[in-house]
C-alpha cells in the first residue's frame, strides 16, 4: 500500500461509501430513488475528495510547512472541513428544515472546534518527543556520547527512541575501544622505543669504546664484544617477539595441530631449561597424570607457552627456590599450572600481568646474567593459548608463590 497511496485512499473511499449506506438503508428504508440520488452524489463528493486529496500528496503539502506541528494542524483542519462540507451540502440536498441544519452545523462547529483543540493537542506531544530526539542527537554529535532517551509507549516514536539509545551504547563502547586502544598503542610504541633504544645505546657505547681505542685490554675487548652479543640476541628476540605479537592481534597465526604427548612435551622443555635453573640455583620438577594424553595441540606452540611461563618462573624464583609444572585432567579438558616458590606478585599487578609490555617495578633491571625481559613473553602466551580455545590465569599469595595455570580443550574445538 505504501508503494500506491491511490489506490488505498480509493479502496478506503469505498469501505467508507458502503458503511455508510449500510447504515442509512438499515436504519432509515428511504426509497430506491433517493438511495441512487445519495449514491450518486457520496460517489461525486468522495472523487472530488480524492482528487484534491491526491494532487495535495503529490504537491508534497507536508513540505511547505515550517514545522510538523502546523502540518498536523492543518491536517486536521482539512479533515473538519471536509467533513463539515460534505454534512453541508448533503443537507441541502435532503432539503431538511431550517432547523435542523442550524442544529446540524451548530454541532459541526462544535465537533470540529473539538478535534482542532485534540489535534492540536496530539501535534505538540508528537513534536515534543521529535524534538527531544532531535536535541539528544545534538548532543551525541557534539560528543556527549552518555546521552540516552526515556522512551514512553510502544508506538513508533518509541521504538526510535530505543533505536536510539542502542545507538550511542555502541558508539560509547567504540569510543571507549578506541580510547583503550589508543592508550594500548601509545604503551606498546613507549615499550618498543625503550627496549629498542636501550641495547642499541649500550651496542654503540661498547663499540665506540673498542674502536676509538679507549679500551684496548683484551679481556675487556672480549667482555664488551660479548655483552654486545647478548644485546643482539635481546633486540633478535624482541624482534621476533613482536612479529609473533603481530600476527596475533591481526588473526594471521598459522596452527597446526595434532594429537601429541604433552608429557614428552613437558619432559623437553625441562631438559632444555634445567641448564639456566642449575645457573640459578633453582630446581626443576614435573608431574604429568597418566590420564593426559594424547592432548589435541599444537605442540610448537604450547612449548612456547612452556618456555615462556619457566622463563618468567626463573626470573622471579630465588636461589635455592623450586618451579614445578604439574598437567592433569580435568572434564573435558587439561590443566597446567607453572609453580614457583619464594616470589608473589602483587594484587595491584594480577589484572595486568598478561598485557603487552606490561612489567613488574623491578622489571627494567638487567639479570645478573644479562637477561633483560621484552615484556611480550605473557601476552603471546595468552594469545596462543586462546588460539586452542583455552585460558590462562595466574594465582599469587603468601607462603605459597604464585602459579600461572592455562587449560586446553581435550577435543577438537571448531
């Protein structure tokens, strides 16, 4: 109907022309005559009222209006005077007393009065709430993105009210993204020019040193040239980090996976790692439950994930302290917890520890053997557990130490 506006003034023309002379034959039993002559002229006056009816939407009348306010009045205006025409005319041609049609019109004026002062009444309260829709998308526009309407009713206007407020929920959630984002990127560029400006300036000062001749002692050529090596293999594994990083955050991460024993896993990276743990003092155990194999995995990946949480383990673990990574079953999944002893982390530092670049107060300090950490081992451990549809988590209070736990699905997740 909403495609011909014609035809649906005509169709409501004719339901109103065969009401009414259902009613009247019902009512009244006039004769046939006089029921054509009514016929003829109902018809007359609904073409008439449907052509000007017409040629008023087709000359876009609502537009000529400064505010829909007046195009509701005059709406109704149009409407009482049609009616009032129609009852008029109709009463001259029935030829009724003097009488009754000052009566007649006398209660016509009286109705369409009345249906002015409603109508007028009905275009404020839909203007008004036109208005407050307006002025709240002002309001959003100008960035008070908080902004939400009260939406009264099931009508229309309500709906859009809703619509509305859905609106700017989403657009505050994506401000408050892009704000949390931006602060995000503003940390990660602070964290990359820091870790890349300190090796580099400490490369360069070695260097510089060496080849003006400054020192000349071969024993201490050989230290500076080693210390510049580990400052190379820092920046090459920061590199390689935020690759990894990378390809993460943009969904890029290929995976490979397969059924594969997380004991033997398990059993590897301990053997790789027990050199540096002897170094430090710290002991290395293992516990893996009979019931946990074989693990769908990737298995390169969940040995980054290993390696990453024993390295941030030894870190933290005093001399004489013990890390043990204990994997069992549990429903529909495995568990692995990564627990050292001595070291806790603070409760202030918990809701953070797996973002990207975030370290601890102490976290700037050189190793005593020349470790410096990038602060991303965490966060690609998070992302690559996530990657197997896990999670990851950290628990840290006294006497116990702290343990970092992950899970992954034992079934293959879509």
């Amino acid at each position: 109907m909403k495609r011909f506006p014609l035809l649906l003034i005509l169709l409501s023309m004719g339901l109103a022309l065969a009401l009414a002379l259902l009613f009247i034959t019902l009512r009244l039993q006039p004769p046939a005559r006089d029921v054509e002559l009514l016929v003829i002229f109902m018809s007359a006056s609904g073409v008439v009222t449907v052509g000007v009816t017409y040629m008023l939407y087709r000359s876009g009348l609502a537009l000529w209006f400064p505010s829909l306010r007046w195009s509701l009045w005059a709406m109704v205006i149009f409407t009482v005077a049609l009616v009032f025409f129609n009852v008029w005319v109709t009463a001259q041609l029935m030829f009724i007393s003097e009488h009754d049609l000052v009566l007649t019109v006398a209660l016509l004026v009286f109705a369409g009065l009345t249906a002015l002062a409603f109508g007028l009444y009905i275009a404020n309260t839909l203007t008004d709430r036109i208005c407050q829709l307006s002025q709240a998308a002002e309001q959003v526009a100008q960035g008070q993105l908080d902004t939400r309407l009260t939406a009264h009713g099931n009508d229309e206007l309500a709906q859009l009210a809703q619509t509305f407020n859905w609106m700017a929920n989403s657009l505050e959630t994506m401000d408050r993204q892009k704000r949390q984002f931006d602060e995000s990127r503003r940390t990660l560029i602070a964290g990359i020019s820091h870790d890349l400006r300190t090796p580099l300036t400490s490369i360069r000062v070695m260097l510089e040193a060496i080849s003006d001749g400054v020192v000349t002692d071969p024993d201490t050529v050989t230290q500076y040239m080693g210390r510049s090596l580990a400052e190379l293999r820092h920046l090459s594994q920061l590199i390689d980090d935020l690759f990894e990083l990378a390809r993460l955050d943009a969904g890029q991460l290929e995976i490979c996976f397969d059924s594969a024993s997380l004991t033997d896993l398990i059993s590897d990276v301990l053997s790789n790692m027990r050199p540096q743990a002897s170094q430090r003092q710290v002991t290395l155990n293992g516990t893996v439950t009979p019931d946990v194999d074989p693990v769908h995995m990737a298995p390169d990946k969940i040995q980054r994930v290993l390696v990453n949480l024993l390295d941030n383990a030894l870190r933290y673990t005093p001399p004489e302290g013990q890390i043990t990574i204990r994997a069992t079953r549990e429903a529909q999944h495995v568990r692995v917890d990564v627990h050292n002893t001595g070291s806790v982390i603070a409760p202030t530092h918990v809701p953070h520890i797996f973002n990207t670049f975030y370290r601890g107060d102490d976290s700037r300090v050189r190793d005593d053997d020349g470790h410096r950490g990038t602060g991303l081992g965490l966060a690609i451990a998070r992302g690559f557990v996530e990657a197997h549809h896990g999670r990851i988590w950290v628990e840290s209070e006294q006497p116990t130490g702290t343990t970092f736990c992950f899970t992954l699905p034992l079934a293959q997740t879509a």
